[in-house]
C-alpha cells in the first residue's frame, strides 16, 4: 500500500483515477500542481507522487520530493517531457508514466480537428446561431485525394494514418526509427515538408524535436500547408507559426497543444483571464482553430490511464516493474 498525492485533480481524476488507486489499497490525497520546491517539501510522509504534464519535474523539484521521502514519480500520461529523467536517476526515484493508451482517441481528435477546418464547421455553427443560414464564407475542401504527411509513426501516428487512407488520402510518414503500416510510404523528412498538403504532428517532445517545426522548416513546405499538432506544443514554434499564418506559407494551424500551456491550460481563464499575449494571438488569429489539450479526454483513454497508472503502483509496492517504468 502506497500514499500517493494525485497533483492537480480534475473531477475526471476523482470519478476514475482515484477510485481505481482507493480500490488497489493505495491511500489517495488530491495536492496542487508542483511548480515549486516549496510545493514539492509539503509533501512529507507520501510515497509517491501522480504527475501530470502541467507539472514541473525538474532536478530541484525532485530534490526536494526525495528529501521528503517520495520514492516513486508515476505521470498519468504518455509524455514526460516534463520530467527531469537524470535526476532522477541521481536521487534514486522510480518513474512510470502511461505508455499507450486509446491511441485512437488522440488520432481522431486530430482528424476531428481537421474536418473541422477542412468544412468550415466552427464558422458555419457561429453564423447558424446567429439566424445566418448562407454558404458565405464557407466553402471547404474534400481531403479525398490530398497528401498527408505524418511525424512520428507511433500507435498515434498509425492509428491517424489509418484514418487518413480511409478517406482516400495518400499517406507519407517519417518517424526516428523504421516502420511498417499499411499504404505508408516512408519518406525523408526534407521530403514529406515538400510534399503534404496536411502534416500532421504525433511525435514526442525531445531535445531533437524542440521547435521542429520552426521558420526554416515553415519555408520549404508547400504553401497552403494545413499543420495539426495534437503532440506537443513544444514541437513548434508558435511565433514562427504566426509568422508563417500571416504570409499565407502556412494555411491552417490546428492544435490541441500549445507550447506554453502549464500556465494556462486545464483550468477556467474566463472570469480571470490570462497573460499570454502570444496564446491570444494564436487563438484569434483567422487561420487557427485552438482546443485546450482535450485530445486523449475520452472516456476509454481516462480508464486506459487510471488502469496502467494504478499498476505501476501496484507494482512498486511489491518492488516489481513493468514496461511502464523509464527510470
């Protein structure tokens, strides 16, 4: 049996995560998110700590969670970006995060995303409800026939190819290692820029793929490209993305990620506001359709994640690992 502070908690993590923690023997208290090493020194007398990716994770945060006597860091998510990995390693914590879960729920936000874009939908639903029922403004485009390119050929990254040959698209992917999937011809990177219609991001945020997509890359892409980033914010340069907006190099930006989110995302901004001009220039800007990192918010993603959460506890308890397990 484990103590475990479950940081930040949504009324999503008290109807599934926590239930499936309280049903394994572990005792489960609600904290707020870590951001700092004051945040992390309250924790005495916990044994592990349930991240998510608004938290920071760095070396003096992990310090501080050791001095306190947490022994396990497990992030119910798959990316761990925001996790110091080597100190980890340095202060002898354990760290698991979700390895796979509904792939498919990620892949068809993304899809959603861009049929969204592709039909005008958000525009099309303003005008219906204010009594406007014309087609101004509104002509789409079919994705029948277009180019998709996909960066990082994960279960994500296939499950989104999948989708894509179904609606008669050609599919290019490029991933760090090889692959096999279906109807995928796998291309340089140089070259699935020059040729997609649609890039569609499914990589992990790493040193290598900070700001991947920036001015240089924008520049050799077809013009009109539409990008979707249901991956990480980090991935892209938003700054370069506006630029590349205003032009016209860069036809649509779709995300669900936004590289400076920890600040503001999962949580209610509309009475409050925020401060981040460059997220509101993002959000207002006519070429972009922005959600707040909703993508893996289905209901067999959250049962994926409280289940393999849950068992990495379970089997540090037992002084066990698993596939989970990075450090």
């Amino acid at each position: 049996m484990l103590h475990i502070a479950v940081t930040a908690c949504q009324a999503h993590d008290r109807e599934t995560l926590l239930p499936a923690l309280t049903a394994a023997g572990h005792v489960v208290t609600c904290v707020d998110a870590l951001s700092t090493p004051a945040s992390a020194a309250s924790l005495r007398g916990f044994d592990a700590v349930c991240g998510f990716v608004g938290d920071q994770l760095d070396a003096p945060v992990q310090q501080a969670l050791a001095s306190a006597g947490v022994r396990l860091i497990v992030q119910r998510a798959a990316g761990i970006d925001n996790v110091a990995l080597d100190a980890a390693r340095d202060l002898g914590l354990r760290v698991a995060h979700v390895p796979a879960y509904s792939p498919e729920s990620v892949a068809e936000h993304a899809a959603a995303l861009l049929l969204a874009w592709a039909r005008q939908l958000p525009r099309a639903l303003e005008q219906v409800r204010r009594g406007n029922f014309g087609l101004e403004g509104l002509r789409g485009f079919s994705l029948h026939g277009k180019t998709v390119g996909i960066v990082g050929m994960g279960r994500i990254g296939q499950a989104f190819a999948r989708i894509a040959r179904g609606f008669g698209c050609r599919v290019l992917g490029h991933s760090r290692s090889a692959f096999h999937c279906e109807g995928v011809e796998q291309v340089p990177l140089a070259t699935l820029w020059q040729d997609a219609d649609i890039v569609s991001l499914h990589c992990p945020l790493t040193p290598e793929t900070f700001h991947l997509v920036d001015a240089e890359t924008l520049a050799r892409c077809r013009p009109g490209l539409v990008l979707v980033n249901t991956a990480r914010g980090g991935v892209v340069d938003t700054a370069a993305v506006l630029a590349a907006l205003d032009t016209g190099q860069l036809g649509g930006y779709l995300a669900d990620v936004y590289e400076n989110e920890a600040c503001v995302f999962f949580r209610d901004c509309s009475d409050c506001g925020y401060d981040d001009p460059l997220l509101a220039r993002l959000i207002a800007h006519p070429r972009t359709l922005v959600t707040p990192h909703q993508a893996f918010f289905t209901v067999e993603a959250l049962r994926q994640i409280a289940a393999s959460v849950t068992a990495s506890c379970n089997a540090f308890a037992r002084g066990e690992s698993t596939p989970a397990f990075v450090v």
